[in-house]
C-alpha cells in the first residue's frame, strides 16, 4: 500500500481507504476540536470518578469532531512494477501539497497567519511590478508605464492624495480617487489617451482584486465614454498626401517617404513595415501576408492577409536578386530620423497637420480616398 507521511500533529491529516479494485481513495481528515457534556446517574445527579487518578473530579462525555474531504485521488495498494511504485510517488506528492495547503488556510483563518509570502500593500510597487513584469510584450509594459506616470501626477497635482505619490495603501485607493483620475485624464489627454491610459490602470486594479490585495474594485461604475464614430486621431488630407508624396529636397531619405506613404494606403505600423520582406509578396495573386508585432503572440487576429493593388505593387518594387528574404526598405531608419524628414516637411509647408510617424495608420478615411494618387519609386 502507498506509504503516507505518519505525522500525528497534522491537521489536516492525510488518510487512505482501501477500494475494492485494488486500489486506495486518499482524503483529507481534519481534526475540528472535542465537545464535552455531562455524565448523569439515574437521579439526575453529575456523575463522579470514584477511583483513579480522577478520583473526586466530575465525569464528562467527550465526543471528538472531525471531518472528512476526498481529493479524487488513487494510489495502487499493491504496485506491481516501478510504473506503478512511481504513480503512486507523484500521487502523495501531489496529495501532501494539497494537504499543506488545506493547513496553511486553517492557519489563517483561525490564527491569522499564513506560511507564503506577505501580500503587496502598496499599490504603486504593485503598479510597477506590472510594468517590469518581462511576461508581458513590450508594447503592454509601455501602456502600463504610460498609465503609472499620468496616475503619479495625478497624486502629486492633487493636494488631497499627494500623500501617497511615494506610498500608496491598498484600501486607500478609493472610488473618488479614481473618479478625479479619469477627470484628470481627460484634461491632460488627448485622442484615445484618457481611455486607453484609465484602460490599463483598471487592469492593475483588477488584478489587485483577484489576489485579494483589494476587497472590492474602487473602478467600479466608472467609465471614460467616448464616441466611436469621431475620429479622434488627426489625418492627412488627400491633398497633404499628394503634395507629400512629390515633395523633394536635398540629403532627403526616399525611404522613408516610400515606407510613410505605404503605410498611409496600408494602415501598417512602421514596424511592421521596416521588417517586410519580398518573401511576404505574393506577385501573382497580388496579396501580401505578415505577422502584427505588436499583437504577435498574444492575439488570434496578428495574422494579415492584405490584397493589394497596382499602385502599392509599385511602391513595394522587385527583388534586385532572387532572394526573397531581402528586406522591402533598404535603409532602416532611426526613430529621430524618421521625425526629422516630416519635420522638414512641416517647416516647408507641404503638410498643415501634426506629423507623427503614427499619423499614417490612423487616417483610414484619408488612405480611401487617396488611392488615385500617383506615385513613383
């Protein structure tokens, strides 16, 4: 039969019931204390010890209370084979955890301790932890480090929580501190950024809930609503796209003006773009298929199967060898770059609108409407 750890003062105890297949059910027995009535003779007088070492004192009946839980698991009372000596191992094993488990929440409820680590309590150590956390991609450690500078000015600009800009307790983080964070972040964003920034920012605190560090989500009720149908990012116009697209100057960088202006038909992220290569071209079908890296691995939609047209065929050009696995851009930029040739552009008054690198993926609109533009490699 299994052998399991003979431990008496273990509460939860861990037991065996031999089955009739061969077989023994491993439970749990938990000891929950005695009870204790009187021991009356036929006249309904209290009983007494009349010898032995309780000679004088009042007899009592005691009754043991305990309790019995099944875990579902099975070990070989006879193995036959190390297969089976082994099962039964991993088995104990697995039981005895759950057992330490079971005591561990004794423990807590009945003496206020637990055996593991001590829980966060300060809400924004809590905060970074997400933000450092390398289990998250990039791009979502970056929304979180966003959402945590705009919560901190928040704190510091608020004389009433001021207080916490370095220590924040848990069951401080209240409903009308979160209302005055969004209402802060509506003044201070723009576009997307109060939602996006309240997003990750309900995230945390909804994790904070789940482990228990919070009782009760202070988000609750309280939204940043907008409306779907304004477009909140500013675009190009047409007219700004064409100018844009013949806009010529000394030291320029063609590339960069290739890899804008496709993105502005393509609605692609300059990093995905950078990282395309002729092996992501389909020629003849006149299709093109990459992975979003910023949704890679964490979305069922980072697969694109874009069609394209004459027009972004061109843009695109020919392998100058028979490699495909040339990249499409044959010079990739640094970010500063990138911002320095449409700064040019501002400065010379080809394009009225800010110009971030990001401006060309949000102007759906303006990449529809601009399909007849002409343009030359």
């Amino acid at each position: 039969m299994g052998r399991l750890p003979n431990k008496q003062k273990q509460n939860p105890k861990l037991i065996q019931r031999e089955m009739s297949d061969g077989r023994a059910s491993l439970w749990l027995e938990y000891y929950l204390g005695r009870s204790e009535s009187p021991v009356y003779d036929d006249d309904g007088n209290h009983v007494v010890y009349e010898s032995g070492a309780m000679k004088g004192k009042l007899k009592y009946k005691v009754q043991h209370l305990r309790k019995k839980e099944a875990l579902n698991l099975y070990v070989w009372v006879h193995p036959r084979s190390a297969q089976e000596r082994q099962q039964n191992k991993n088995t104990i094993a697995l039981a005895e955890k759950i057992r330490f488990e079971k005591e561990q929440e004794m423990l807590e409820d009945r003496k206020g301790y637990r055996l593991k680590r001590e829980k966060e309590s300060n809400f924004l150590r809590y905060f970074r932890q997400h933000r450092d956390n390398e289990a998250f991609t990039l791009p979502v450690r970056r929304s979180y480090k966003y959402s945590l500078t705009r919560f901190i000015e928040y704190l510091e600009l608020t004389p009433q929580f001021s207080k916490y800009k370095d220590v924040l307790p848990m069951d401080a983080v209240t409903p009308d501190m979160v209302l005055g964070f969004t209402n802060y972040l509506r003044k201070k964003c723009t576009g997307e950024g109060p939602r996006k920034n309240y997003h990750w920012f309900k995230k945390v605190l909804a994790d904070a809930v789940d482990e228990e560090l919070i009782k009760k989500n202070p988000c609750r009720g309280i939204r940043i609503v907008y409306d779907t149908n304004i477009m909140l990012k500013e675009i190009l116009t047409p007219k700004e796209i064409n100018t844009l697209a013949a806009f010529r100057y000394d030291g320029e960088h063609r590339e960069v003006q290739r890899a804008f202006i496709f993105c502005c038909f393509t609605g692609l992220r300059y990093c995905d773009v950078s990282e395309l290569t002729f092996a992501n071209v389909d020629y003849e079908s006149m299709v093109m298929r990459f992975n979003q890296k910023k949704s890679a691995g964490r979305s069922a939609h980072a697969a694109v199967v874009m069609p394209l047209n004459d027009e972004l065929i061109k843009l695109i050009g020919q392998p100058k060898d028979d490699d495909n696995r040339t990249t499409i851009r044959d010079s990739i930029l640094t970010n500063s770059e990138r911002e320095l040739y449409l700064c040019r552009q501002k400065e010379s008054w080809v394009i009225t609108s800010l110009c971030p690198m990001s401006i060309q993926r949000h102007g759906r609109v303006t990449r529809i409407n601009a399909r007849q533009t002409a343009i030359s490699h």
